[in-house]
C-alpha cells in the first residue's frame, strides 16, 4: 500500500502524513459517532434545547469530515499513480475542510514539493 521505493524524501514523508491523516479522521468519526449515540442514549433532562442543538452540530461536523475524509482517500490513490501534484491539491483541500487537518496540510504541501510533483 504504501510502495515508497524510488521516491524523494519528500513524497514519502508526504504520503505518509496523507495515510496518518485519514487514519485519525476515521477515528475522530468514530468518536464523533459513539458521542452521538452516548447523547441520544443519555440526553439531558434539565437543558433544554441543548441536546437538539448539539446533535445536530455533530450530525454537521460529522457530513464535513467525511467529505474532507473522501477528498483523503482521492489524494492518497493520486499518489498511489505517481500524480504527487495532484494529490498535493487534493490534500490541501481536505485539510482545509472543517475542522482543520494540520498533518494532512503539511502532507500535502510535501507532496507539491517534491520532485515527482514537477
């Protein structure tokens, strides 16, 4: 999967922080999603309106970082058919997607750096 052999070090480091990235955005849906499920479980009583309103805040933030998540996976394939320019952009998109991703940021500006990028 990771098939970094003949690669700079910059491409590698960068398609490494891509799969890191994706990995801990997987997590933090997952999180997102035992959260949710923990709130409907056990909602609180004595907040009134609360409860709607932060589910709902979830539910939002869950639908973008899956997005951002999907735009991941299309960076990390792009590097998987030596298109490190491309998948630079596609990066750097997905980190900027709400909430933002630093390591896919600096994974992906290793990918447009490299000299497989040019």
């Amino acid at each position: 999967m990771l098939d970094v052999e003949g690669l700079s070090t910059e491409a590698k480091i960068g398609k490494i922080l891509i799969l890191v990235s994706l990995i801990l955005g997987i997590v933090g849906i997952l999180g997102l999603l035992v959260g949710f499920s923990f709130g409907a479980l056990f909602p609180m009583r004595y907040m009134r309106g609360f409860p709607l309103f932060a589910g709902l805040f979830m539910i939002f933030v869950a639908v973008i970082k899956i997005l951002g998540l999907i735009v991941g996976f299309i960076a990390l394939s792009s590097t998987n058919l030596k298109n490190f320019n491309k998948a630079g952009m596609y990066a750097i998109i997905s980190s900027l997607l709400p909430p933002l991703d630093l390591i896919m940021l600096i994974g992906g500006i290793l990918c447009l750096i490299s000299k497989e990028a040019k």
